[in-house]
C-alpha cells in the first residue's frame, strides 16, 4: 500500500474536468455481455476496477480495447463465451451474475473463499431477482444457479432502492419474455445513465430517473456508442478541495442538472459556489457553518438513496467542516457503522462525536494540526483525509491512500496541476 504526503496551506486554484463515473461505467461494462455487437464507450476513467474487467473479458475470449489516452473502450463478445471465474477483488462482479446466467444458463460463484468475488456485500436481492425471473437456486457454498428455458418476465416490489439490484433487474427484464415492473427502484444518475446506455442498445425501459421501472423484454440487443456521465462525486469533491484551500476552482462539467442539492449541503458549510449551464466554480469559503431557521436544530447533512443527498459524498463533507466554526450533524441513512473512521480525524485536531453507528456530530472551531492518519479501505474516506489534510499548513501523511486509485484517475496529477503540494510514496 502507498502512502500520501500533503503539504498543505497552498490555494488550489485553476479550471478541472472530472473524469467519467465509476459507478456508470463499471455496469456499462457488464452490461455489454448482453450484445454480441461491438459496443464503444467513451469518457472511460483509469481506474483498476476497469483493468480487472479487461483481463476477465480477455479471458472469455471478447475483444477489449481500452485507448486510455482518449478514453475510449470498444468491447465485443463471441458468440460462444469461455468459461472463466468471476474476477476476484472486484466488488462490482456482483453486476455478472444477470447476465452471465442469461448467456450460460448457469452460474457457480463461491462468496465464503478468501478474497472472494463478491465481497462482504448481501447478495439475496439479486439472488430473489434471478429467481424472480425464472432462475433456480440449486445449491449453496457454493452458490450454483441454473436457468432452464428461457428468462420470464416479473413483476419485483424491492425492500429498497438498491442501486446495484435495480441494475441487475433491469439486466434480467430487458432479455425477458413479456413486460417486467420494479417498484422501489433506485433512480442515482449512474443508474439512470445505464437505463439510457441499456436503451442505446435496443432495450425498451421507461420510468427511468423514477422509483418505478417498467421494462418490454427484447430478444437481442444491438451495438452502441456512449459516453459515460461526468462523476457527480468528483465534482463535489474538487469543489470542496479549492474552496478548502482559499483557491478558486471552477469545475467544467455536463452534469450541472444533477448537482443542486450537492451544491446546497456544500454552501451549509461556509462554501460559495458560482452555478453556470456548463460548470461549477468555488469562489470563496467563510468557514461558518449556516445556522438552521429553527434555532433550536442543530445544523446536518442527511444522505439517503437519490434523490437524497449521496452517502459517498459525507465522508468529504465531513473533511470540510473540520475546518468550520459551528457545529454539524451527519446522519448516513443506508450504511450502519460507516462514519466509525472519522475518529481518526481527531489527530488533526478535530472534535467529533459518533452519536450511534448512523449519526456523526462535528464540533467546529478547534484549530487543526498536521497528522499522520491511517485510512482504511474506502475511497472517499482517504479523499476526505485529503481534504483535511490539504487545508492545513505543514506536512501530513495518509497511510493506506491507495483506494484513491478505484475512483479518481491521476488525482495526484491534477491537484499538482493546480498549486497542490503533493506525492505518493511506498
């Protein structure tokens, strides 16, 4: 693992572009199992994740073509795949098993192995989902499905707006005989982008952005070129890093539409945003948390499924109000115990206080010091250690800040680029 030296105090100033979503891009990539024609994806990060599915790809016998330098990634499946494992240290393969089981008619995966594909992740939705659509779970440890005859249609009531179960119903419906309904679907931007990138291809799904998808089954699906949406998390994230700073940061981007309830929760912390068609731009930072119009509430961020304010983005807001006067509340509605990291932030010098395994208060105003923080294996978390870190004048360390990498291509690079004093070392 590599760690990350900051050097902080210096304005990070400049114009950025942020690179492709992971999030949209890595069920794309699934997703093109379902054609046999070539299908060319743009606006592609670099990120290992996409590395992983190439040598996987590769494996099956399918061309994979990945220009990294503009982006672009041409895919294009035989007729008759090879058998090859699920890949392994991708949290993502999840999104195989729809389409693996409507190519193979069978699927065995192991989810108790060491270093399993899966991950720690609950899998019974997307096990319902298969069933639902006509699939038999005949066995366990290892899990083996099989599908006999061809994919029915399905009507699914989801318990909740799972992002990666609406992309795996959707996966399913679209090669079903007949019309499938999701109710409760997740509606994020990624998941609207695959919707869009699915429908590119010949697929007929209606509803998208809504909590309830409607879905004709189609017998193939054709070739398409598409180009993956800006990341709504990197945009957030270079906005709170320039306006951290002191800089002036003005982030070029087509996903201006998605981006106001983002933009308000940044402006309750102290950030002065400028909104244009075509970009975002941070022009200043009072470092005063605003004050709720019932005085008596304590000031918060709540993330929740979208349309809900995004719980990947709480760990870089959480790196912002360190910094502020005031005090916050973080309520993350979706994960249990996934702000316990934040009591390494006290080594900078900051005051939280884990309420319970949802809700993270941060008390304001205590000057902050530069640090040595070990972050554990979650990306934004070491971009929110960045932001504290990047905020503060003297040198601070980041252990453990490879994850970085799974989410945010030459993100050293960039803040270089802009004023930043910053390198990796091993």
């Amino acid at each position: 693992m590599s760690d990350l030296i900051v050097r902080g105090g210096k304005p990070i100033s400049g114009t950025i572009r942020p690179s492709g979503n992971k999030n949209a891009v890595l069920p794309m990539i699934c997703g093109t199992l379902l054609s046999e024609e070539k299908i060319t994806i743009t606006n592609v990060p670099e990120i290992t994740d996409v590395e992983k599915f190439q040598t996987y790809f590769t494996e099956l016998g399918s061309t994979f073509q990945w220009d990294r330098e503009s982006e672009t990634l041409i895919v294009q499946h035989p007729a008759d795949l090879k058998k090859a494992d699920l890949p392994i240290g991708i949290r993502s393969a999840v999104l195989l098993l729809a389409p693996t089981i409507i190519r193979n008619k069978e699927l065995v995966f192991d989810t108790s192995s060491k270093g399993c594909t899966l991950g720690l992740r609950e899998i019974d939705p997307h096990l319902q989902i298969l069933q639902q659509f006509g699939c038999d779970l005949v066995g366990k440890h290892p899990y083996q499905i099989k599908l006999d005859g061809e994919v029915t249609g399905s009507d699914v009531w989801a318990d909740y707006a799972s992002v990666t179960s609406t992309e795996t119903f959707v996966m399913m419906a679209v090669k079903a005989k007949g019309v499938s309904t999701l109710t409760n679907a997740a509606s994020e931007p990624h998941v609207q982008e695959f919707c869009h990138f699915l429908n590119s291809m010949g697929a007929k799904i209606e509803g998208i952005g809504t909590s309830k998808l409607t879905v004709t089954g189609v017998e193939t699906l054709g070739g398409s070129e598409f180009r993956v949406p800006d990341d709504h998390h990197e945009v957030a994230t270079f906005l709170a890093i320039g306006g951290v700073t002191g800089g002036e940061l003005r982030v070029e981007t087509n996903i201006v539409p998605h981006m106001p309830l983002i933009v308000r929760q940044l402006e309750k912390l102290g950030l002065q945003i400028k909104t244009e068609d075509d970009a975002l731009t941070v022009t200043g930072w009072n470092k005063t948390i605003s004050e709720p119009l019932t005085s008596e509430m304590l000031q918060k961020i709540e993330a929740a499924p979208w349309p809900y304010f995004p719980a990947d983005l709480l760990p870089q807001m959480i790196g912002v109000a360190v910094g502020c006067e005031g005090n916050i509340l973080f309520w993350n509605k979706i994960y249990e115990g996934a702000l316990a990291w934040a009591s390494e932030m006290a080594s900078f010098g900051a005051k939280v206080n884990l309420a319970d395994p949802h809700r993270l208060i941060v008390f304001g105003g205590n000057p902050l010091r530069p640090a040595t923080v070990t972050a554990p294996y979650i990306i934004r978390v070491v971009v929110a250690m960045f932001i504290t870190a990047v905020q503060i004048e003297g040198e601070s360390k980041i252990r453990n800040a490879d994850p970085l990498r799974r989410a945010h291509p030459g993100f050293v690079e960039k803040m270089i680029a802009m004023g930043a004093d910053v390198e990796w070392v091993d």
